[in-house]
C-alpha cells in the first residue's frame, strides 16, 4: 500500500494527504506556510473577514501556492445559514473557490454547529452549485440529512473548537462512520497527534486540526507529528486494527518453561 | 447623498467613480479582495469595471488566518 493507492476522494477530487489544516493562530504566516509544508496537508481552511481601510497589506494566500493547497474558505462568524451563504458566494464571486467548509456557529461560548441553520445552509448552497464540507454535531442522523442533502462530507466534533480535549464522541461518530457514504472528516478539538491517530484509526476519512499545530511550542514540528499521526491512524484501519479483549491472552507461548517437569 | 456606507461606516462618495479608485484609498490591493454591492457579491473580473454610485452599501473583505 502507498499512499497513491488509498486516496481521500472529495466530490470526485482525489487527496494523498487525510489531514486538513486549519491557518489560524500561528504566530506568524510565515511559520503557518512551513507548519502547513511539514504537515503534508493538501486542503488549508482560510476565514473571510472585513478589512477596513490602512489594513495591512499582504494576505494569508500570499503564502500559500495554490498548485500544492485547494484553499478552503470557512464561514466562520456566520451565526445562520443566511450569512454563511452570504460568505460563500463572496468566495465564489472573488475567486477563492466555489468549495466552502460550512460553519453556522451562533453562541461564542461553545461555537457548537447550529443543526437547523446548517442543514438549511447546505441545501441552498448545494443547489447553487458549491462543493460544501459541513462542520455539525455528531449525530448520525444529522450525518444522513446533509449527505441527502448533497453534502461532500460531514465534520462531526471530536470536541470543541480549540479546546484540545480529542475525541470527546466517539460513539456517535462510530455510528455516523457505519452509515456515512461521503468522508467524515473529524474537525475540532483535537490536541495530539494521538488524537488524530484514534480517529484514522476508527475509521474516519480525514482529520482537520488548527489549534494543536499553530499553538504548540514548535508548530511546524507538531505539523509533522499530526501527519504521522494521521498516516499511522490510517495505516492501522487499513491493516486492522486488533479485536479488544476482555482477558489477557498470551503473546509467547504457554510450554517449555525452565524448571518445568 | 454623496455617501457611501463602506463596512458599515459612512464615507464621502461625491458622484459614481469605478469601484478600483475606492479600493485605493482605502489602500487596498485588488489582489484578494472579496467585494460585495449592495448585498451581491462582485465578480473578481468584474471589479474592474464596477462603479460605485453614491447611496451604494459596500462589504469589503479578505481571506484571513483562520481555522
């Protein structure tokens, strides 16, 4: 097996990289471009905010080659479907891609995914033509409405953005894995390549991670271990992963110890 | 009028002037600019030949670090 050989395939795009990275809070963009190179990542989430006038100039996508990355704008900010799409189309209209990684998160407190208004976000955005990448709630059925709806993955919550708490959901996202006929991708909340290793490891399709790599002491480092970790997760699903027991079983054998009669 | 509402803050827009010379004295590079007119967003190719009409409301954006 190489990596040729097991691709992530999004809306028909093929990806030799299962990590996404996100490119906020990294000390500078210059470390973000080098973290995102060591990560091997091939798809990199941007946000879209206002910029007023005397901003500086320069931009994040000045530093990242759009032959080696597909830049992935996020809705972030968006607190219901209407401004999500509202971002979106802006995207689009300016050229940036007519891929959105949607994200309807109304309350800053826990910048949980609003069910409704993503749902609702995904259906207008689908018809007009975008390839959309939901961020949502583990929740197998949402999982089954948003792929009906035409979504080209689902982003269920390891755990909170930014709170690098890892897989706080592993059941529900087991149960949308068994079910899902797009890549779940687990976004938000990873904190160790640990993390991203379980996921692969279960069986999902991608990992997302931002604040694990821009925050860690040595970012472009940690961007490193993340893609070993991703890699070694979905080397272990693909050679399968060994059954838990509830007993100790014996790796050496059982006969012919010294003393013995 | 002879204003325009630029990110939400009132600005001096005498008569229509094409939409490029508004990016410049913000300071702005048309490179990555996300435009949006009066709730539609502007075609990247067509910034050039957009013009901004006093009484228009205005979204100036751009792709920024972010996860």
């Amino acid at each position: 097996m190489n990596e040729f050989s097991d691709p992530l395939i999004i809306a028909g795009r093929r990806f030799r990289s299962r990590l996404l990275v996100g490119t906020g809070k990294f000390p500078s963009p210059e470390l973000m471009a080098k973290a995102a190179a060591a990560s091997g990542t091939e798809i990199i989430t941007v946000a879209l905010r206002r910029v007023d006038a005397g901003a500086a100039q320069g931009n994040i996508l000045d530093h990242l080659d759009p032959e080696r990355y597909l830049i992935l704008p996020n809705t972030s900010g968006a607190r219901d479907a209407e401004e999500a799409v509202r971002l979106a189309r802006l995207a689009k209209a300016g050229g940036i891609s007519d891929w959105v990684k949607l994200e309807v998160t109304p309350h800053p407190a826990h910048l949980l995914p609003d069910t409704v208004e993503t749902l609702k976000a995904t259906e207008i955005l689908v018809k007009e033509g975008f390839v959309v990448l939901p961020y949502m709630q583990p929740d197998p059925i949402l999982a089954r409405q948003l792929e009906e709806a035409g979504a080209a993955t689902v982003m269920p919550l390891g755990s909170p953005i930014g709170t690098n708490r890892g897989i706080q959901t592993r059941d529900a996202i087991l149960m949308i894995i068994a079910e899902a006929s797009v890549p779940v991708v687990v976004d938000a909340g990873l904190g160790a390549p640990s993390h991203a290793a379980d996921a692969m490891e279960f069986g999902a399709g991608a990992v997302l991670v931002n604040t694990a790599i821009a925050t860690a002491e040595d970012p472009v480092a940690m961007a490193r271990a993340f893609r070993l970790g991703t890699e070694a997760g979905r080397m272990a699903y693909l050679a399968g992963t060994a059954r838990e027991k509830s007993n100790a079983e014996a790796s050496s054998p059982l006969t012919g110890f010294l003393g013995g009669q | 009028m002879g204003e325009i509402i630029v990110n939400g803050k009132t600005r001096a827009w005498p008569v229509a002037a094409p939409l490029p010379r508004l990016l410049e004295e913000m300071g702005l590079t048309v490179k990555w600019v996300l435009v949006e007119r009066n709730g539609e967003p502007v075609e990247r190719v067509a910034i050039g030949s957009t013009t901004i009409e006093p009484g228009d409301r205005l979204e100036i954006a751009a792709p920024m670090a972010g996860g």
